[in-house]
C-alpha cells in the first residue's frame, strides 16, 4: 500500500508537465514583453538646442518663428515642426514662449484680436495672454504659456525643449 505522502505516477507527470510548460511560456513571453515596454523605460533623449533666428532680427514686438527639432516616439523618428513667440522685454532679455494655449491646446496669436491689441489670444474659447505670457484671470486657461529653453551662441538664438513658466 502506498504511503499518504508519496506522489503517484501521474502526479508527478503532472507536476513535471506543468513546470516544463511554464518555463517554455516564459522564455516565449518575456522577450516580448520586454519588446513592447522597452521604449517606454529607455531615457528619453534630451532635445538638443535648434538654431531659430540671429539675435539681430529680434525687436521687443512678438515675432513667430518656426524649427525643426528630431523626435523619437518608441522605435519612431521624425521631424515635427514647432513654434515660439520671441521677441526681447524692456530689459533686452530675450523670451521665447510656446504658441500652444494651456486651455485646450490651440494655436495663440499676438494682437489678432482688436480688443486686446498687446495681448496674445487664442481665438478657440477667447483666452488670452500678456506680453509675458501669463494667463488673464478671467480668461479659460489656467496657467502661463509655456517658456522654450534659450541659448545665445554666435549671434543666433538656439532653443531647447518648452519648459512650464
């Protein structure tokens, strides 16, 4: 007669079965896992300073300037073409701000609207912006425009990544 403890054949073929097949399981798994969460544990790459405009050309009016910078989304790279509001204060500090609203993501632009002529408006919910780029009260966004990064570097202004005021 067998004894309580010991494991029967089949048992043991059971046993054995099922720990072979959770080793094949994982060495079939976790290289894909491993695959698709990869990007998303990688360091991003820091944006790196993008020549935009010779600091000559910049006055104390808010000008529109576009740039290249290269962007890597997981296993994707391209090229996207961003925007800054620059222009120098009364102090001849320069100041570059995202065009993009913090309201709802639209696109701001200085003094189109005749109400507000110094002002910078986004015409989606009427929000609004001074000089400086801080939000009115009042007005549908919440928070200041966002500030590019800015380097002088042989007369041309370089700018980075935009950054929260």
């Amino acid at each position: 007669m067998a004894n309580k403890d010991e494991v029967s054949r089949r048992q043991f073929l059971n046993y054995t079965l099922t720990g072979v097949g959770g080793f094949m399981a994982a060495g079939m798994l976790l290289p894909m896992v491993r695959f698709a969460i990869d990007p998303v544990l990688k360091e991003g790459a820091g944006q790196d300073m993008v020549a935009v405009v010779e600091e000559s050309k910049l006055t104390q009016e808010p000008q529109r300037f576009t740039f290249k910078v290269k962007q890597k989304d997981g296993w994707y790279e391209s090229e996207v073409t961003q925007a800054a509001w620059v222009f120098k204060d009364k102090n001849g500090e320069i100041l570059a701000l995202s065009p993009i609203c913090k309201h709802l993501g639209c696109t701001v632009d200085w003094a189109t609207n005749p109400a507000y002529p110094n002002q910078f408006f986004c015409p989606c919910h009427a929000g609004r912006y001074t000089k400086d780029g801080t939000n009115v009260k009042g007005t549908p966004p919440l928070a200041p425009l966002d500030v590019y990064k800015k380097e002088v570097k042989d007369g041309k202004l370089y700018l980075g990544q935009a950054m929260p005021q």
